[in-house]
C-alpha cells in the first residue's frame, strides 16, 4: 500500500501534491505549476514532513529550470534559496535543494541546455523517491531488531508523535516505517499515536496511515503520556526527526521533548528515525536549530470556528529540541546510533 499511495506524484511535467491539509476527510490533489505556487505549497503545509518537503523542493526546481528563457550561477542560486527560505527548521529542504544547485551548476559549466537541466532535475526527483523507499526499508529493519533485543519477543505496545508515515515521506515512513514493519511481522499489539497538537498531525494523518494498514491504535492527546507510561501502557516510542545536530539533539515537531523527558523518567526506550538527509553535522548541538514559529490562528481556531477569545495572544512553535542524552537510540540508513557515544553520530552519518 505504501508504494501505491503517493502524496507526491510527477506526471506530464506536473507536479502533483496531495493536499494535506483536508486528509483525512478529503482526499485531493492540487497541482502546482512554478517556484513559487512549490514554495507557497511547502509554506502553507499541502505538503509537509521532512522527506516530502525535500522531494517537493526538487521537482520545483525543475519546474524553475523550465521557465527560465536564460540560467546563470548566480540566478540558480537566488532561485534555490528562494525555495529553502519556505519553512526554516526541517533540513530536508535545504539538503535536496543544494543538490540541486550542483546539478544545475555542473550542468552549466558543461553547458548543458536548458531541457537536460530540467529532465536531470526530474530524475533526481524520482530517484529520491524511489531510494527512500530502500532507505526506510532499512531503518524499519534496524528498529525492529533494536525493539526484539531490547524490549524482546513478545508483542510490542508502541507510542509515536506527529506523523512520520509515507504521508511525510513518501512511502513507508521513518519511525512509522518501525511501526508498520513490526506489524507485518506480526509484532505490533497496539500503537498510541499522540494527536499533535496544534497542527493535529496525529490525529489527521497517523491515525488515517494505521487505519489504512489496519495497525490497532489509538490517538491520546500529548497530555497523556505520563500517564500511559506510568501505567506500563507503552513498551517504546519512535519519532521522526526535521534536523538532528552532531551531538544527537534532534528537533522534531513541538511536544516531542517533553515526551522524551517523561519516557526518560519511566526508563521507556526513546528512538529518532530518520534518514541521513535529515542530519545536518555542520551544526554542533541543537541551540543552532531554527524552530520555525507559525501563525497563532493554529491554536486560537480549529477550522476557522473561534476557540479563544477576541484578542488572545498565543505562541506557536513548530518544533522543539530533544536533548540527546534523552534519547536512546537514533536509527539511520546507515546503522544504530548511540547519541551518548560522543563523535558516533558523525562516524556513522559520514560512513
Ligand atoms: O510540521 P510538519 O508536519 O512538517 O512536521 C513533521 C514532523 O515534525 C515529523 O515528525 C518530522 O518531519 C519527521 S517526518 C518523517
């Protein structure tokens, strides 16, 4: 099912995105045809989830590349950092953006034309695509033999925040890809899927995700953590992750740091899955993570029905920063990370 349920989908030189926004009551695409409709797409969250956004900002290069009567270093340049500035904290973007810009710029030091820029551009998008697949097929495997060693035979009671299935990913997914990979193993008793607040990921689209595997579930709000914990409800918990630092901190969307100091209180192992394209080394610890804040009408409505009173005043963080040493284990394509290894998480991701 995750290979045939895309929310990205390349067809004639259109881009097509499942909008997210309506899952999981209505189930569209809207097409987008330039830079900027990429962009305003990635910005206003049609599309979301760190995989996606990078695959998406690719495609919009392409389609950029297209539209140019003349291409120039400097013009590519402007035009990626264009793309990169739509939302500042999932290092994805910029990750598969740059690549592009070297794409675009070797392509025009060989003076390559304009149409091989374009169809290179929109083979590197398909390729991506099509690796995450491998790649998260790879971490499912990973978590799932970290989960037998440490947890064991028996079948695992599993929590997640936010979402982190094929939906932000593309296929299969990150922390879910554990998930639903445990559960074709016929591992999985049951999964709490936090309903993310404000934005309501969890209950929109992970929860439309395990019922579209059948995984048994239910959505608790974040506030309920400490009690399942306390009440040994939960074996393991598995997020995704938007930019983990050299030293293993890792932002991820908000609320998933408190989840980690409680899991830390109740010694419940704390797991970060998420591809290599997610880690940004230049960084050395999470204080230089930008947390992208967003617009307060996320928590003072819900669908446009007032909820707080006129002239409320909120803060709307997207992402928080989990300390590392609240985290057991960080799983990549790459292999098993122990954040508490100081210098392991580079070791591995520069393997
Ligand atoms: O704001 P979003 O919905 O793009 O945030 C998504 C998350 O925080 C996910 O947990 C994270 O991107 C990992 S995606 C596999």
């Amino acid at each position: 099912m995750s290979q045939s349920y895309r929310p990205i989908i390349w067809k004639d030189d259109t881009l097509l995105l499942l909008d997210q926004r309506l899952l999981p009551q209505t189930e569209t695409f809207v097409e987008v045809k330039d830079l900027k409709g990429c962009a305003l797409a990635i910005k206003d969250m049609i599309v979301r989830g760190a995989p996606c956004i990078g695959f998406t900002a690719i495609y919009g290069m392409a389609l950029w590349v297209k539209a140019q009567s003349s291409l120039t270093v400097a013009s590519c340049r402007n035009a990626c950092d264009e793309m990169i500035s739509a939302r500042p904290t999932a290092v994805n973007l910029s990750f598969e953006v740059n690549r592009c810009f070297e794409i675009m710029k070797n392509g025009l030091a060989e003076n390559q034309s304009k149409e091989d820029l374009y169809k290179k551009l929109v083979a590197f998008g398909d390729l991506q695509i099509k690796e995450s697949h491998e790649k998260n097929t790879a971490m499912a495997k990973i978590g799932f033999e970290e989960l037998k060693k440490k947890v064991g035979d028996k079948k695992w009671r599993l929590m997640t925040h936010c979402n982190t299935g094929f939906l932000a990913c593309g296929s299969l997914g990150t922390a879910l890809g554990v998930i639903s990979y445990a559960n074709s193993q016929g591992q999985v008793e049951y999964v709490y899927a936090d309903e993310t607040r404000p934005y309501m990921q969890g209950t929109r689209l992970t929860a439309f995700e395990l019922s579209k595997e059948n995984i048994p579930y239910s959505i608790v709000v974040e506030g309920a953590a400490s009690y399942l914990l306390s009440h040994n409800k939960v074996d393991a918990i598995f997020v995704g992750a938007d930019r983990i630092a050299a030293n293993g901190d890792t932002a991820n969307k908000v609320g998933t740091s408190t989840l980690a100091i409680v899991a830390k209180h109740y010694n419940i192992p704390f797991y970060v899955v998420a591809p290599v394209s997610s880690f940004d080394v230049t960084i050395p610890d999470g204080s230089h993570i930008e947390i992208e804040m967003r617009p307060i009408n996320e928590i003072t409505e819900l669908k446009g029905i007032k909820l707080a009173p006129e002239g409320a005043n909120a803060v709307n963080p997207s992402f928080d920063v989990t300390d590392h040493q609240f985290i057991t284990g960080i799983i990549c394509e790459k292999g098993f990370i122990n954040p508490k290894n100081p210098g392991e998480l580079v070791r591995v991701v520069q393997s």
